[in-house]
C-alpha cells in the first residue's frame, strides 16, 4: 500500500473576488439577460481566463475597439475604467453603454479631476499600458498627469512649479513599493499633495496584508491568478519578500506539477481579486489526490462589500 505524504496548506483569506469584480461579472450577465446574447465588452471585463471563458460561453464578446461593437447591441466597459475620450466617442454614436468601472477606479478618476481643476500637475504612480492606467491618464488632457513606475522615475521628475504638485495612483499596487515611491516623492516634493484616502484599493491590502503574515511559515506560496491581473502579480511579489521565496502565480489547476511539491511541508496558498475560488478549490483536490493534506484557513477572514450594479441596467 502506498502510504501519501502529510502536508498543510494555509489557506489565506481574504483572498479571490472583490466587491469590484463580483459587481463587473454580475453587470455582463445581467445585461446579457437583459438583452440577449451577444453583449460587447471593451476589454476583459477582469483579468481572469477562467471568468472571461465563462461568459464568452454566455454570449459576451470581448474587444478592444469600440467601433467593433455594432451599434445595436449593448456595449459594456470593463472594472478597470476607460479614457474619457473612449465614453464620449460612444455616446456621439448614440451605443447603449453601461459603465462596469469599479467605484474604487473612479473615485481615482475624481480625485485626479478635482486636482486638475485647482491648477495641480498630478504625477500617477502605476504601471505603464496597464488599462486602468490608460483610463486614469485618460480623464485629463494630454500631458495633465505624469506616469511613473518606479524610484528612478522620482529622481527623473522636473517641474517649473513644485508648489502645486499632487499624485494618485493605481489601485493595485505593491503598497510597500507604492509607500518607498511615495516617500522619496514627499522628500523631493515637500508640498504635494496626496488624495484624501488612500488609492490602493482594501481588497488590494487587504490580501497582501494576509499573505504577509503568513508566507514565512510556507515552504513554498501558490498564488492563484491570470499573468496579466496586476493585484494577482503583486500578491506573488509579497509572499516572496515575506519571506517565501518559492512563491508562484498559478493560472488553474491543471498548471500545477505537483512533483515540485513532494519536499515541501506547509504550502500557502491564495488568489487575486478577479479569482473565482473553484480554481483554489481545484489546486487543493490537486494536492488531496497526491498527499495527505490538512487545509487550515487563516487570515482575517471574508470582507463584507459589495457595490450597487452600475446604472442602466
Ligand atoms: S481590485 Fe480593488 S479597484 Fe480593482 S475591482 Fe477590485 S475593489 Fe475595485
């Protein structure tokens, strides 16, 4: 008889979907149901193979250029926000539009108008080509908001005027990296200003917060989320410099060797924000089939928010 290996996996939470993203889905499916099948997405509505297969299934039709949607079928923006330019152009062509940006987003995109209105030069810390980053650019004219990505951007920036500086940034960002970033940007740029509260968003925190206390007791992290969600990608950086250097992003099951595991003890694992939890459900029967395992939930436990659906539907 072949006896299985003993293992635990710490199962972190919170972890997988935010209000943001259950809101974003809930929207194509009501509008599907709505309407009918096929309903227009600009971009993937989140970054997450498994959700977008899923409604593609349901008759949504992902694209990047609105021109492509037919002008009588709805057209569905995605959580990550969209160029103000990209809203107007649909609505001269009269599209029934319904806007799935998160509020979190948003509330960027508000907070980087007012600046713009009080005659501030707004610096975006985030990531370049990202969608939310294009849509937060966006909202401004050309040249209104300086992107940087990193430290040496900081020590790069000139402006004529340093008293009227303020800056945002993306939602899902490392928020160690974002504060070093932020810190070196107060010292060069005493005066600037900053959004009322904090633009990463708490489902961002909330789970690096989790994975932080929890990855240096792991001999290897499992982080389950698509290669282009940026939330997912970061949660793989803080386990590492948490102290688990063994740390990956796993898209499905079905990319699990599960030989790579057979010396490793305790395995935590946890999903990005756009992460249906069956996909962390299917790694944990991967690991049952080969080992002996023990699940053991930690954390702070589930968040209780949800946002309302967005109008028009
Ligand atoms: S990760 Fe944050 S900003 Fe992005 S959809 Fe979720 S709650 Fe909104």
């Amino acid at each position: 008889m072949n006896i299985k290996e003993n293992k635990q996996i710490l199962l972190i939470s919170p972890r997988g979907f935010c209000a943001g993203v259950t809101r974003a889905i809930d929207t194509v499916v009501e509008v599907l149901e709505k309407f009918g099948p096929p309903v227009y997405v600009k971009h993937e509505i989140v970054h997450n193979k498994h959700v977008i297969d899923d409604l593609k299934a349901k008759g949504a039709i992902f694209i990047e250029d609105i021109n492509d949607a037919p002008i009588d079928k709805p057209l569905v923006f995605s959580a990550h926000g969209v160029a103000k330019n990209i809203i107007d152009t649909a609505k001269q062509m009269n599209k029934y539009v319904v806007d799935a940006t998160c509020p979190l987003v948003t509330k960027v995109h508000v907070q980087a108008i007012k600046f713009y209105n009080l005659n501030y030069k707004i610096i975006l810390i985030g990531h370049k080509n990202h969608p939310e980053v294009e849509g937060t650019l966006g909202q401004l004219p050309a040249g209104a908001i300086v992107l940087i990505e990193n430290l040496d951007d900081v020590q790069n920036l000139k402006f004529e005027n340093e008293d009227k500086l303020a800056y945002v940034t993306q939602t899902t960002l490392s928020v160690d990296d974002t504060k070093e970033i932020i810190d070196a940007l107060k010292k060069k740029f005493p005066h600037i200003k900053s959004s009322p509260k904090e633009d990463i968003c708490y489902a961002t925190t909330n789970r690096q917060n989790a994975i932080k206390d929890y990855a240096h007791e792991c001999d290897s992290f499992i982080v389950v989320g698509s290669k282009n969600s940026s939330n997912s990608n970061r949660l793989v950086e803080v386990a590492k410099k948490s102290g688990c250097d063994l740390s990956v992003l796993l898209e499905n099951a079905n990319n699990l060797n599960i030989d790579n595991y057979k010396n490793h003890q305790t395995i935590g694992l946890s999903s990005g924000a756009s992460v249906p939890d069956i996909l962390v459900q299917d790694v944990i029967s991967k690991f049952r089939e080969a080992f002996e395992i023990n699940v053991k939930e930690v954390g702070a436990g589930e968040e209780n928010i949800s946002f309302k659906l967005p109008r028009g539907i």
